[in-house]
C-alpha cells in the first residue's frame, strides 16, 4: 500500500468514530457526549473540533431545556423547546456535514450555529 493510500485509510477510519459520536448525539445524547469526551483526547485536530463542537452542543442544550422547563410555567417555555430543539438538531447534523466534507468546525465554542 502507498502512503497516500495509507493515509487515506487511516483518515477514514479515524473518522468512523467522528460519525458515531455525532449519530449518537442525535438518537441517544448522553452516549454521545461520552464517546466525545473518550476519544477528544487522542483525536486529529479535525476530529477534535467536532468532539468540542459536539460537547458544547450537549451542555447548552441541556442548559437551553432546563431553561425551557423553568418558561413552561409562564407557557413560553413550549416555544423555547421547538427553538431548542431546532437548534440542536441543526448543530448535529452541521457537525456531520462538515465532518464529511473533511472540514473542521472554525469556532467550536460559538453558541450559534
């Protein structure tokens, strides 16, 4: 096997994980965010972005929901899960996409998208 098809491989393969964790993320978060936490140290700087970006997502989205159960009461709190939710859902599959594309995420911290 050349180099450039070694390196090829081994980028795949490196990936594999990153495309769990971010599936993970979107069918069972906790998982997710675990797997993130595992492998962040050890990974590429391309996969570390998406780990950051993904743990991130896990907390202020449990933050955003908490919020969101404290609104309920004043009923503003359904529309703050929707928005929640939304927002989510956009940042896992952001993650997957750049992740497929083979580009990092530029600001893992940001709070938007």
């Amino acid at each position: 096997m050349t180099d450039v098809t070694q390196q090829i491989v081994e980028t795949q393969e490196n990936k594999t994980l990153g495309y769990v964790a971010g599936f993970l993320m979107l069918v069972c978060a906790p998982a997710g965010v675990i797997l993130s936490y595992i492998d962040r140290g050890k990974a590429s700087p391309l996969l570390a972005s998406h780990y950051s970006y993904l743990i991130g997502t896990f907390w202020k989205g449990l933050l955003f929901l908490v919020i969101s159960a404290i609104l309920t009461f004043v009923l503003i709190g359904l529309i703050a899960y929707f928005v929640t939710s939304i927002w989510y859902l956009a940042r896992c599959i952001k993650s997957l996409v750049y992740l497929h594309r083979g580009d990092a995420i530029a600001t893992p911290s940001t709070w938007l998208f």
